[in-house]
C-alpha cells in the first residue's frame, strides 16, 4: 500500500525512479501514426508533448498507459513497483472525463477513491474549488467543472505518473493556476507528469518531445 | 473487496436513478406474462402446463432487455479505460459489473416471476422449486449476458446482437431451469436438474469474467 497523500511529508523518490521507452512505434487501423519514438523521465520531470493533430499524441499516453499495444517497442517504469504494471502506477486523464451524471460529484469522487483504494475527497474537491458544488449531479457541470472534477482524481491516490491528454481544455484562468499548483505539487513530490497539450501549463516543461519531427 | 462493493454500489446506484435497470425489466416481465393469457385463450389447463416455459422465456428475455448497457456506458465515458489501471485485475472488474446486473435485473426478476406466476394459472406447488431454479439460473443469466455485452460493447445499438449471440448460451439453462420446476416430476428430478443448474452457474461464474475482460481489452486497444 502506497502512503497516504500527504502534501510535504509524502515524496514518491524512495527509489530512484525512471521511465523510459525506446524505439516506440504505433499502429492504428494500419496506419503508421509514429515511429522510433523514444523518452526518458526522471522524478520531478513535466514532459510537455506537442504535435500536429493526429500525430499520435493521445495514442503514446494511451500506450504508456497500458491501454493500446504498442507495434515496436518497449516501456519501462525502472525503479516502480514490479508487480504492477505501469498504468496501476499511473493517473490518466483523457478527453473523456468518466464522469457519471447521474450521479453527485462528492459520489462520483468518493467512488473513484474506493476504487483506487486512495484518500481524501473533500481535499481533492477543495484543490479544484469543487466543494460549493459537492452535492450537485455531475449532469448539471458545465464543461469546465466536469474537467475540474476529472481532473480532481488526480489527487486521491498518489500515483508516481501522471498522463494528462489535454488537461487545459474549458479551464477559466483560476483553474489553470489551481492546475499548475497541483502539477508543481506532483513534482515537487518526486512525480512525472507527461502532458500532451499546445497551451503554456504554467511553468516551463523540463522536456519537449514533438511527435510531428519525430514521425 | 471494497473496491469490488464500491463498484457494485455505484452501478446499483445508477441502474436505481437512470432508470432502465430493474423497473423497466419488471415491466417488459408484466407485459409479457399479462398478455400471454390473453394470447392464449381462456384454457386454464393448458395455461398450467405451460406456465413454467412462458415465465422462464420471459425471464430471459426481460434479462436481455438491458444485457447491452452492463459495460456501454463506462466504455462510453472512458471509465472501464481508468478500470484497466486500478489496483485489481481487470476480470474482477467485469466479474463485479455482471454481479451488479445480476443484483439489480435478473435476481429482483427472477423473485418477482414465481410470484407473478398467479396470472398464467401456475400450480402452487410449482412455485417453489422454479423460484428455487430461477434464482440459481439467473445468475448465470447475467454472466452469459456479461460476456454478449462486452463483444458488442463498441457497437451502436448492439442490443439485438447481444440476444442473438447469448441467446443460444440461455438454452441450457432453460433446459434445466424447466426441468426443475416440472410440475409432477418425477422424484429427484428437481434436485438433479438444480444441481446441474448449479454447475452451469457455476462454470459461468469462471469463464464470465475471463472472456468479458478478454474482449473489453480488445476493444480499448
């Protein structure tokens, strides 16, 4: 069992941590979408990934992520957890926000803790000025909340990796700061962060990988 | 464990609030058993020796009516991609999803039909052991209707595929099911057929999930 989310006492880097991926190629209904893809990412990283539409970028998250095979290749998660594989040690926002309407957004949190086996809801709500709205079904979220509210799982079990596929989208310019502060708090923390976005994140990315030059 | 129950929850959460679950299999099941005496005639004799085969043809295809949504909307949503990545297998997560059906569909359906067995003339006599067979069945209903689910979980309107590929799966289980609620069947006949309805349930419960999971990753990918 990972420790508790704890701001300033927890820090992932028990060990000395790296993900690296050599030689990547992936394949979409025949299409070629990348080659010979590679990255390394060490603690505290934010590797911003940039591209043309289509150039693959959803697909290398989804990929890191265990979600789609790769064509060629390998990842690895050196010095992580053995016996899980790298999207249990990982967090995945997509454009999908897996957000159930019918449902309240404090329940719709509380069940992604259970099932992560994490923390503190009412913190996670709290960091994206979710609170007022903790009652409410998430149906009635604008799409910026409902981003807020995806974005909010991040936080409810420390996960070393974080793969956020256009994290920015519908944020106002608060929640773009309550953004960057949480990201600074997963690096500080030890954390990865790979992002896949065009829009500045709020600091300066540690890395660049432009899947357009690479293709 | 807990995070099998919190999904459990929250999928019996969502089939109470969005409706489509257990009241709407309720009253597609009313339908059914309602107009079939009228279909029929009034021949009470005849109603009593069919009355075991209307309700269990009626059970599963109430079951069936929302076999489709046990994995669609998570797929929709992008939760089942999140699932992939929790701290269990993923078979449990697809053994938990057919576990909620089964609480929320086919196990109020298959209490309720017994019960509702009064409007197609069945002996009371009858009624226990087909609640007995229903109930056992009835779980296999939905781990059958699970993996029917997942094969068709990227499709639109993939509801008629899924009768039309589990549909044949049922068959067994109605054999037996019918076999053990008999009126005036032979002695150990009942207990024979419940038990070979038990393995079936049970044979389910193990290839479900495999095959369920198999097919959910395919699709992620």
């Amino acid at each position: 069992m990972m420790p508790a989310l704890d701001a300033g006492i927890f820090h992932y880097a028990t060990r000395v941590m790296e993900l690296n991926a050599k030689e990547l190629a992936c394949e979409r209904g025949g299409r070629i979408v990348f080659r010979n893809v590679a990255l390394s990412l060490k603690p505290g990283q934010l590797m911003q990934l940039t591209g043309p539409n289509g150039s693959g970028k959803s697909s290398l998250l989804r990929l890191i992520a265990g979600l789609n095979e790769a064509q060629a290749g390998v990842i690895a998660l050196e010095g992580g957890d053995a016996e899980l594989t790298i999207g249990q040690q990982a967090h995945y926002i997509a454009h999908q926000e897996a957000v159930k309407t019918a449902l309240t957004v404090h329940e719709n949190l509380a069940f992604w803790r259970d099932f992560m086996g994490g923390g503190d809801v009412e913190e996670a709500l709290a960091a994206f000025d979710l609170t007022r709205l903790s009652s409410y079904p998430a149906g009635l979220l604008s799409a910026g909340q409902k981003r807020r509210l995806a974005l909010a799982r991040l936080l409810l079990a420390p996960r070393v990796l974080w793969l956020l596929d256009e994290p920015t989208v519908g944020l106002d310019t608060a929640s773009l700061a309550r953004l960057a502060k949480v990201m600074a708090a997963q690096l500080d923390r030890g954390g990865m962060i790979i992002a896949a976005t065009h829009v500045p994140l709020g600091r300066e990315p540690d890395l660049r990988l432009d899947l357009g030059v690479a293709a | 464990m807990k995070l099998l129950l919190a999904l459990i929850r929250r999928d019996l959460a969502l089939s109470l609030r969005q409706g489509g679950g257990a009241g709407t299999a309720l009253g597609f099941f009313l339908a059914v058993v309602v107009l079939l005496p009228i279909g029929i005639g009034p021949d009470q004799a005849l109603l009593a020796r069919i009355a075991p085969g209307a309700l269990w043809i009626s059970l599963l295809l109430s079951v069936l009516l929302s076999a489709d949504r046990i994995f669609q909307q998570d797929y929709e949503d992008g939760s089942l991609d999140i699932m992939t990545m929790g701290p269990v297998p993923f078979e449990l997560v697809a053994l938990a999803k057919a576990a909620a059906h089964w609480l929320s569909t086919s196990l109020p359906l298959a209490i309720a039909a017994p019960l509702l067995g009064f409007l197609v003339n069945l002996e009371p006599q009858a009624i226990l052991p087909l609640a007995a067979s229903m109930v056992l069945g009835s779980a296999a209903l939905s781990l059958l209707a699970a993996v029917g689910a997942a094969v068709t979980v990227g499709l639109r309107r993939g509801g008629l595929l899924v009768s039309i590929l589990v549909l044949p799966l049922y068959v067994p289980v109605m054999i037996f099911g019918l076999s053990a609620s008999q009126p005036g069947a032979a002695p150990g006949l009942t207990t024979a057929s419940l038990l070979i309805l038990a393995a079936i349930t049970l044979v389910s419960l193990v290839v479900s999930p495999l095959a369920s999971a198999a097919a959910l990753r395919s699709y992620l990918k």
